[in-house]
C-alpha cells in the first residue's frame, strides 16, 4: 500500500507542475465564473477513506457489486484506498457546511481495472458539485455540464446519455467524440437527497475523468504517456498544446494459456498482472481475454497438461508490451510473459508448473 500512496497525484500542484491542473483549473475558473456569487471551496481530501465514505453514505447498497474485492482495494474491514472523488463529498459536506457552495474534490484514486490504451489502475477525476439552500432551475445540471465541458473540451462535441448512479437521479453518461469514436469522460445528475447535508437542499453532482479529457485536449492515444519520464514527452506535459508524437516504438506480442478461476474478469487479471511486474507493468500496453475455456471443452491431454480444476477455465490471455521509448528485446519480452504465467499460475492452490505459451 506504500507504494500506492506514494503514487504521485498529478492534479496536485504541491507535486509539481503538470498539464491535467490545467484541465482542471479550466473547470473550476468557468463554474466558478458561471456562479460568481457562489463560493468556490476545493477539498483534498486523503487517499484511504472510509468504506462508510467512499459507498454508504453515497447510497450503495450492502451488496453492490463496486464493493467486491475484485474492484476495490480494501485496507481494512472499515477503510479503503478511495476507488472514485466522489468518496470525498460527505467529508466535504462535513467540513463545509455552506448552504451554498460548489464542492470541488480533485486527485488520484484507485482501480482494478483493465490494461490497455485508455485504463490505469490510477486514474485522476473531479467531483464538482453545485449545493444550494434553494431550488435550481431545471437546466442547471445541462449548463454545469455544458460549461464543464467546454471549458476542458473547447470545440469538441460531446453528448449525454442515461446512466444510473447510487448518489443521483435523472443520472447521465457523458461522453466526448475522439475523432474516431464516442468516448465516456464523466457522469452526473442531480444530487441524491440522502447524500445531501439537509432536507431542502438541492444539488448537482458531476464527476469527471481528468486523464481522459487531456488525452482528448492534446490528443494522446496512450495513458501511459501521461506519466513518462522521457524528456520528449515530459517537457510536452506541462502545457495544453497538441502533443506531438516521439518516434513510435514496436510491439511484442506474447500468447499464454493458464488455469484460472471460472468469471475471472479483465479487471482482476489487469491488477494482479500490475502487482506481479511491479515497474516493469508500465511496459504493458495491453492485456486482454482471448477465451475461456471450460474443463469438459478441453482434450482430456490439455487438461492434464494445464492441471485444470473443477471451478477453473482455461483463460488465453493475449499480452502487448511496448515501451513508448525504446525497442523491448525478445529476451525481455519472454521474461515478463513467464513472470506473468507463474505469477497468475502460483496464485492457485497448488500452482506452477512449466509456462505454456506461444
């Protein structure tokens, strides 16, 4: 968990300068600029929370599947990295107990979550939310969300659709075209009257996936660029301006088929896989699910050779790897697959055994 928190948190100017503050002080000067009279409080609050914060006062029910370990990275039966912002409202609505405000909670938070182009276990968003002792207009959740997104998104079309969120209702997907594709940046609607800190309070609620948006606004293709250390791409991260691509570099492909537990999902695998390479994860462009196949699917050779179990499914994993910088050699390619294999293989009862890979 040290290394976790020790993660830096690149909406935080106190950890240097980087381009997704100035995404986000875009959102907070145009809301802030829309309700000038409204005063503007920005809350940061710690990366463990409680489970309490971070689900039950925000309306998730006992047995909502967010709550499941496979997404969520407890610390304790009572406390939890903090999985999503939105976790630092009621403390915000603690701390300041305005009639009226807008609630801004930006940082770090943390996932279990797939590999690839557009995911990292840890991403960055902003809760932003319009508190008011009176009633709001029934445009104030389409204006916030309308000047939110031009702000960080100026001259890109964007779109909403209906979504269901524990802590709104009338909630909405919002999505931004990428030039190629309809792409999610964030979620709203209007405050959930069992989140908010007294009866006849009215609120909106809108979450926003800050990684996304400057990947959008400078258009980058991979996430993983976003915290390089090369000084080509470094020195562009600090500004708004188009990025300008360093000299691509190519990939490794590496198959491998390995026993693991029926339902396994993307996510878990992208998490342990993150856990087993340690720094070299950033290595990892993608990782995906090609099938899963069940024991009475399989020659009985296959099972045998595989140890397969009642329970278990014959996963073929696919594994990009592909430096940003620097040509990965076959050689060092074929130690992370293996590190891979034995990791995910010697997390079973039992497990291990020679790699079985293409």
């Amino acid at each position: 968990m040290l290394a976790d928190l020790a993660i830096r948190d690149l909406t935080d100017p106190a950890e240097g300068r980087h381009a997704i503050q100035l995404v986000l002080d875009a959102v907070l000067h145009a809301a802030a600029a829309r309700h000038p009279a409204v005063p503007l409080v920005l809350h940061r609050g710690a990366r463990v929370v409680e489970v309490a914060d971070n689900y039950d006062r925000l309306g998730y029910s006992p047995d909502a599947a967010a709550r499941d370990a496979r997404y969520t990275r407890y610390v304790s039966a009572t406390h939890m990295l903090r999985s999503q912002t939105s976790a630092l409202v009621p403390g915000a609505l603690r701390a300041h107990p305005e009639a009226d405000a807008l609630l801004a909670c930006p940082g770090i938070v943390y996932r279990r979550d797939t590999i690839d182009r557009l995911h990292t276990g840890t991403p960055h968003q902003l809760d932003l939310w319009r508190i008011s002792a009176t009633p709001l207009g029934d445009d104030a959740l389409a204006e916030l969300v309308a000047v939110a997104v031009t702000a960080a998104l100026p001259g890109t079309p964007w779109r909403t659709r209906p979504a269901s969120h524990p802590y709104t209702t009338g909630g909405l997907e919002i999505q931004a075209w990428s030039g190629t594709s309809w792409v999610e940046i964030g979620e709203c609607g209007w405050a959930a009257a069992h989140v908010l800190p007294r009866p006849g309070t009215a609120g909106l609620a809108l979450g926003l996936g800050l990684d996304r948006l400057l990947m959008l606004r400078k258009g980058i293709a991979d996430i993983r660029l976003l915290r390089s250390a090369d000084p080509r791409v470094a020195a562009q991260m600090t500004t708004l301006e188009p990025y300008r691509p360093v000299p691509s570099q190519p990939a490794a492909r590496r198959d491998l088929s390995v026993a693991m537990p029926a339902g396994v999902t993307a996510e878990e695998v992208g998490d342990r896989i993150r856990e087993l390479l340690g720094p070299d994860a950033a290595l990892v462009e993608e990782i995906s699910i090609l099938a899963a196949t069940p024991p009475a699917a399989l020659p009985p050779a296959s099972r045998a050779r595989l140890g397969i179990r009642d329970g278990e499914v014959n996963v073929l994993l696919r594994v990009i790897l592909r430096d940003p910088h620097a040509t990965i050699p076959g050689h060092l390619a074929n130690e992370l697959r293996d590190r891979i294999w034995q990791g995910l293989s010697s997390a079973r009862p039992g497990g291990g055994g020679p790699a079985r890979h293409r």
